[in-house]
C-alpha cells in the first residue's frame, strides 16, 4: 500500500535514538508512504518517514494523528530499501540509518520559494535613510536576490535600514527559488584524446553504463595511467542517458582538483556533500539531489545516502582507503554500500586504484567484479624507478633519520631544480616523550596512547582522542627537571633536519594535524603544485592522489614502520602505502625515482615493494588469509564493548564467549575478550571479541541471535562492527 487515506494508522519512522517504526493516524488529506513527516512524540513534535504499514502493536483508539506533511521531495523506495539493508547489513538500528540519511538542515521547508529582496528600477518615492547606508545596500547587490538578514550583514548595516529601504520602495519582494539549481554538465562536449588503453577502457565502462544492469568493475592502473581521464568518460555515458553520478573521493583535500578536472570536461562544476561545504550548500544539494536537478555528486562516503533520483554510476576513486571505513556511530564501509546500492538501483560501480585492497582484488579473480588494467602512465611518462637503502649499511648517526645515500639524491634534484618528497607517516615531532632519567613515557591521561610532543603547535597532543597538554617541564614520574627528551621521528623533526641539510631549500610540511580547515591545507597543497616549495615533508596525506609535476624524488624515510605488529593487515598497508606514495615521484616530462630507507630489505612485503611484482605479492597474502580463514576467506563480527571501567567489559565478554552457541551453529568460532586495537580512549575501557565465520554463513543474524538474550549492564556499550578493518 503507497497511500494511506485520512485517518487510517501507517508506520512512521523516526530518527530518535531509541525510536523504532511507530503507528500514526494519517493526517487530513492522506499521506503517501515515504512522505516526510512531523509527528508528536511525547510532550515534543519530531521528524519522521512515513515507512510503510503500520505495524499494528498498539490500539488503533490511542493513535495520535500525523502532524503535518513536510514539503520535501517523499523518500523513493529504493533509498528505504537500501537503508533498510545497509540497517540489516550493519545490525544497525533504523532511527540511525534515518539520522544518516537526513543530515541537512531545515529539512521541513523543502525545495520551495522563499522571499528575497531585489533593487528597485524605478527610483525610489522618498528615503530617508543615510545616503551612505543607502549606496552600502545598493552596492552590495549583483542582481542576485539576498534575504533581508543575508542583505544587512553584507552591506554592514541594521535589519531597521534594510526594512526602511523596503517600505520606501527602493527594495522589492519578491518570490523566489529557495535553492539555485546548478549549472548544466554537458556531457557532449569532447573529452580528452585517449590512449588506446584508456579509449578501451572508457568503452567497456560506458558499455557497462549503457547496459543500465548492475556491474562492479576495478579499475587498476598505476598512478599517472590516467584512471580519473578514463572514468570521467563513464561519467559522460551516465549523464548523457540522463541518469545521476556520484563520485566518492577519501579526502575533502582532493576535491578541488577533481572539480576544476569536471569543470573542465563538461563545463560546470558538480554538486559538492562532505564536511567542508556550507550548510545552506548541503541543503541546496540535498534537495537538488533528490529532484534529480544534481547530475553529478562528488562528495564524502556519507553521499552514498543521500536521496538520488535515479543514480547510474558510483566511482570510489582510491578504492584501498582506509577512510572509507566509517568507525563511529554507524560503522560502514562506503566501498562495500555502494556496490550493494548499485545492486539495489541498477547502476554500474567503478572502484579505481593503483593498489586495491585486497577483498576488490579477490573479487575481480573470482570474477564478481570485472577488472580493467592501465599497465603504463600516460604519454611518455614512465613509472618511478624504485631502490632500497639499507639502512645497516648507512652511517647514521642517532637522532638522524636521512641516510647520506638519500641526502646526496636530494641534494642532486634540488640542484636540477626538482622537487623531492621525504615521506614519514607519523604526525608530530616525535612519538615518544621518555624521562631519561627513570624511563617514564608521558601517556594520555585517557587513552591507552603516548602523547606526542608537536612543536608547531607547543603542546603533546594525544593523537587517539585529540587531548591536548603543555609540554611538563618536570618527569610527572620522577619529578626530574629537563629530563624529558623526545624519541623517534615525527615530521617537525624531520623538517628541523631537512633544514639543517639544505638551509637554502624552501621546505613545506604536509600534514593533516597543521592546517585548521580544509582550505588551508588545500592551499597548502597549491602552493606545492605551484612549485613554490624544493622539499616537501609530508604523512600518508600525500599519498592521495595529488598531482606535484615537478616532483622527481621520493624518499621513504621508514619502509619498516609497520610492517611489525600483530595485523594481519599490516603488510597490505605498508605495500599500499610506499607503492602510493613512490608514485608521485615523475609525472610530467621528468622520470622519478623512489629510494626506500629499510632496515630489512630481504622482508618479502619491502621486496615486493621494489620489485613491483604485484600479483605475486596478492596471490601470497591471500594465500596466508586463505590458510587462516581470514576475509577475503572468511567473515569477520567484531563486538566491541566499552565502558568507564575495564572489569564489567570483560565479565559481559567472557560471558558472551562462553554463550557462543548460536555461533557455533553456523560454523563460526569466537575469539576473545580481549583489549580491542583501541584499548582505551577518551576514559571508556574497550574489549573486542572477535567473530570468524566461513565465508557464506549468515553472520549477521547469528551475531544478532548471539548478542540478544545479554542485557547490558548500565554504562556499558556494546557496538558491532562487521568486517572490522583491523584483524
Ligand atoms: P591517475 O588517476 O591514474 O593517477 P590521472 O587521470 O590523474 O591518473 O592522469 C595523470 C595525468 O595525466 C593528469 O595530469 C592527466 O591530466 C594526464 N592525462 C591522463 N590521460 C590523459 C589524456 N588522455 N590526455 C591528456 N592528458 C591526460
Ligand atoms: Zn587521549
């Protein structure tokens, strides 16, 4: 049933913390299933979706009635359902899938007109107004219609002015569109001129779009192979059949670039959902989004939830990303959602990367997912020529992390006026604060994590939970003075190094820690493109797909850092990672090259770095996972329960694992409780039991039956994470 007449009970769905699908009285007029609601709960009015039927649990005499509808476009079917499954997915409540698929402001008022002020033509009957004030309004209009607040606050005067100007006559009202609608992508205009690779490439995606089935495809070509140029051609096959795109990028810091790319093939720029946009910008894509007036999202991974019309293509570009992982409140995996809404609504996914994770990889061999390779870089360009420095044989002394080999290759390319790179994933100037006199290391007071001494920003910060403290003076241990010394490599240590070796270079730091807003590491990043910098220091950030052309060298100052540890992940990452990073190094007309510090050059992850044999490498990991009946060969649940105190945590997790029959009778085993990764953070204690099962088993209804029957003590929070990240 789509319609519910007057006075008849429907489902409604709200996004309160503990709401569920609740039965209301259909307002006067009807409702449509899907329509956006206000309905009362308790003394409060709140937002709901009208879900589907009511579900009959509660005395249809004590129904209270539907406020009133709301003006937005009504939730499509498709968008419920995938909800619904990624809730399923999840074992997630809905009131929280709801919450993620709303976050707009002000959604009640819709897409409608609002009132704006426009200058008068004609002259004005008789103002009495300052002049001054007069031509400080006037001045700020650009023909463009503004609100009255809008109006004050740009021309600097009072709201009494602008009300004055209007009932003189100077300023009209009038009714206007409430959200501009963007400017036209023209997917006809000619592209750029392929390489045969990319053109055949290119072909089978628009075929795919074509097609209007489902289809995943991996897109693999190293970095420079022209994956974005390629894409962008599906892109145009999408639009041209008049179906909507979205775009994922793992980082805000890339959208500028990829806009001015869009901008310049179809001539406009798209529609824009992360972090970084402005309120009144998310609404106006929200809305536009779900009138099908956006044909182009390029956004965050929380843009695979919002309400598209009739979406044709998802790309997650840098498809290994660990980004794409949200790890609170709803935990989802934005590559693995959008292939299950493609599935859903009959779209192509194209998940692009020089490294894909090894679960894409894996898919593509057991032909789930088809898979394209770009082998070469475009044009004449080669891929960076990679070599290790094996640090045994280096004359290093402490304190020094740029091996002479490295310093020498440096010195060289800024000599031939190139940039070089200094790649050190670690945030900070140092990792460790240690008392030289006991040996005490300065820890968060409230994390299980060392804090990590910045001195760009004077201060240890704790780079689990963010807190911040002043550098002590005294050892809090031992209480001796000027005792404390920093241990390790961070990057502000590397950068005091490279500025001592090369006093003449103009060195930046690249590091998501050092810019407050997105702007100014996008700035940042310019200033580098522009080449406006010799040295560039950076974290993982420069891994991620930035263009610098007159980059020729990288160096990785600690290939090893990673590589020990208990994960199982770990040497995907660090593969990932250094091969990302190595290929920055060359793009233009200059070949690059890559020297790789390491103190284990014989560790087979660090040669299958050199080497580039990558399928090798592939075929080995997932043969070691395969043995262990690890994802991709398995299924993993985490359950990870927190709480102010270690103890109850642990009792209701040997509990749990005790209680594992539902588990068993899927064949799945459970490990734990254990300390999770993160075993403390912000003061909560957090213990992880781990969930493997064999790869088709129902694990999510088995978890769920699992978890049910154990009431959770007060303060104690138990959240599921399916295919955890870290394992
Ligand atoms: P990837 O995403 O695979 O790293 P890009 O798509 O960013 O590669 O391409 C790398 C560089 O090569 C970019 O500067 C891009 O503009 C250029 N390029 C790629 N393909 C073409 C083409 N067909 N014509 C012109 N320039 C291209
Ligand atoms: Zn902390």
């Amino acid at each position: 049933m789509d319609f519910f007449d007057e006075g008849t009970p429907c489902g409604v769905l709200t996004a309160e913390p503990l709401g569920r699908v609740l039965d209301y009285l259909a307002p006067e007029g009807g409702v449509w299933v899907g329509a956006f609601v206000e309905v009362p709960l308790g003394p409060r009015r709140v937002m709901g979706v009208v879900w589907g039927a009511a579900e009959g649990s509660f005395p249809r005499a004590k129904l209270r009635a539907i406020i009133r509808v709301l003006d937005a476009v009504p939730m499509r079917a498709e968008l419920r359902a995938f909800l619904a499954r990624v809730a399923d997915y999840t074992l997630t409540p809905l009131p929280a899938m709801l919450r993620l698929a709303t976050r707009v402001p002000d959604l009640g008022s819709g897409p409608a007109t609002r009132k704006l002020l426009y200058r008068s033509d004609s002259p004005p009957a008789r103002i009495t107004e300052a002049r001054e004030k007069v031509l400080a309004v006037f001045d700020v209009f650009g023909g463009a219609g503004l609100t009255p607040g809008e109006l004050a606050q740009a021309a600097g005067v009072s709201s009494a002015v602008v009300r004055g100007l209007v009932q003189a006559g100077a300023l009209l009202e009038r009714e206007a569109l409430r959200d501009q609608p963007y400017p036209r992508l023209d997917p006809l205009r000619a592209g750029a001129e392929l390489s045969e690779d990319q053109a055949q490439a290119a072909a089978r995606l628009a075929a795919g779009v074509q097609s209007g089935a489902y289809g995943t495809t991996l897109l693999k070509g190293v970095t420079g192979s022209g994956k974005t140029e390629v894409y962008l051609e599906a892109i145009a096959a999408c639009l041209a059949q008049g179906r909507q795109a979205l775009v994922l990028l793992p980082e805000i810091a890339l959208t500028s670039e990829f806009l001015t790319r869009v901008e310049k093939r179809f001539g406009a720029r798209p529609a824009e959902w992360h972090s970084g946009v402005t309120l009144s910008e998310r609404r106006r894509c929200w809305h536009m989004v779900g009138q099908g007036a956006a044909q182009l999202v390029v956004g965050a991974r929380s843009a695979l939830f919002l309400p598209f019309r009739d979406l044709g293509l998802i790309v997650v570009d840098e498809e290994h990303d660990s980004s794409y992982k949200q790890e609170e409140g709803v935990l989802y995996h934005a590559r693995d959602m959008a292939v299950l809404r493609a599935a859903m609504s009959g779209g192509q996914v194209v998940l692009a990367s020089a490294t894909p994770s090894l679960e894409t990889w894996a898919n593509a061999r057991a032909g789930k997912y088809a898979r394209l390779d770009l082998t070469a870089r475009f044009g004449p360009n080669t891929l960076p020529e990679m070599r290790a420095i094996d640090l045994r044989a280096e004359d290093l002394p402490s304190g020094r992390w740029v091996s002479p080999t490295l310093q020498q290759a440096v010195t060289a390319r800024l000599a031939a006026g190139e940039q070089a790179l200094l790649f050190l994933n670690r945030r900070g100037y140092a990792p460790l604060t240690i008392c030289r006199a006991c040996g005490h290391q300065v820890e968060c007071s409230d994390c299980d994590a060392r804090m990590v001494e910045h001195r760009f920003l004077k201060r240890l910060v704790c780079h689990q939970c963010g807190a911040t403290a002043p550098m002590p003076v005294k050892c809090p241990a031992c209480g001796a003075e000027d005792r404390l010394a920093p241990v390790g490599p961070g990057v502000e240590r590397l950068e005091e190094e490279a500025r001592a070796l090369w006093p003449d270079a103009r060195v930046a730091v690249l590091s998501s820690d050092l810019f407050g807003s997105a702007r100014a590491l996008k700035d940042q990043i310019a200033v580098i493109a522009g080449g406006e910098a010799d040295i560039i220091i950076g974290t993982q950030i420069v891994a991620k797909g930035h263009n610098f052309p007159n980059l020729t060298l990288v160096g990785v100052i600690d290939a090893d850092l990673g590589l020990s540890g208990s994960d199982l992940r770990a040497a995907e990452r660090v593969f990932q990672l250094v091969r990302q990073v190595s290929g920055r190094a060359g793009r233009a007309d200059k070949p690059g090259r890559a020297l790789v510090q390491t103190s284990q050059p014989d560790h087979p992850v660090i040669r299958a770095i050199l080497s580039g044999e990558e399928e090798a490498f592939w075929q080995s990991e997932s043969a070691q996972r395969e043995a262990l009946r690890m994802p991709p060969h398995g299924r993993l649940a985490g359950v990870i329960l927190s709480a102010p105190a270690m103890e109850p945590a642990f009792e209701l997790g040997t509990r749990l694992a005790q209680a594992d029959a539902p588990l068993r009778a899927i064949g799945a085993q459970v490990f734990g409780p254990a300390p999770a990764p993160i075993a403390r953070i912000r003061g909560m204690h957090r213990v992880r039991l781990l969930v493997k099962a064999p790869k088709g088993a129902a694990l999510q209804a088995a978890v769920a039956a699992w978890i049910k029957p154990h009431k959770l003590p007060r303060g104690l929070r138990l959240a599921v994470d399916i295919d955890p990240q870290s394992f």
